[in-house]
C-alpha cells in the first residue's frame, strides 16, 4: 500500500474524500499493478479487474488490483509446491 501511496502524491493532490482513494485513473492502475498499457486494458477487457467509466474518464477500483495480486500470488504457491 506504501507504493499505492506514493503513487497518489506524485500524480494526484490528495483529497479529503476517502471515495476517491478507492479509484485509480489507467495510469496509476498501471503503476500500481507494474504493467503495460495493453497489459492492463487486456485485464479489464476480461473483467479481471474492475473498472467504471464516467464520462470519458475510466476508473479502476483498487480493491480488485489487490485482489488480483493475491488471486496471482496464491496461483504462484500452488504451482510451487
């Protein structure tokens, strides 16, 4: 999350408002997940990550980048043992 974090107060002003902390704009998704452009439309396109558009902006939640990793991570130990 100290990542997630940084991200956050190098692209973005914080915001008192906790609701918007829970969305990423595509290139902080892309920071955040440490993937390509195609990479991460790829993985909304298969609904492997949640993501809302409004207006033109689309937004990715945080929650299922995170889940995502420990989906991936648990898929990792299994192949291992």
């Amino acid at each position: 999350m100290a990542y997630f974090n940084y991200i956050r107060t190098q692209h973005r002003t914080k915001f008192a408002n906790s609701i918007v902390e829970e969305w990423l704009n595509p290139r902080e998704a892309m920071h955040f997940l440490q993937v390509g452009q195609t990479s991460l439309y790829s993985l909304m396109k298969s609904n492997e990550i949640e993501r809302i558009k409004f207006g033109g902006k689309t937004f990715i939640s945080v929650k299922s980048c995170e889940d995502l990793i420990k989906r991936l991570q648990a898929k990792k130990s299994e192949v291992s043992k």
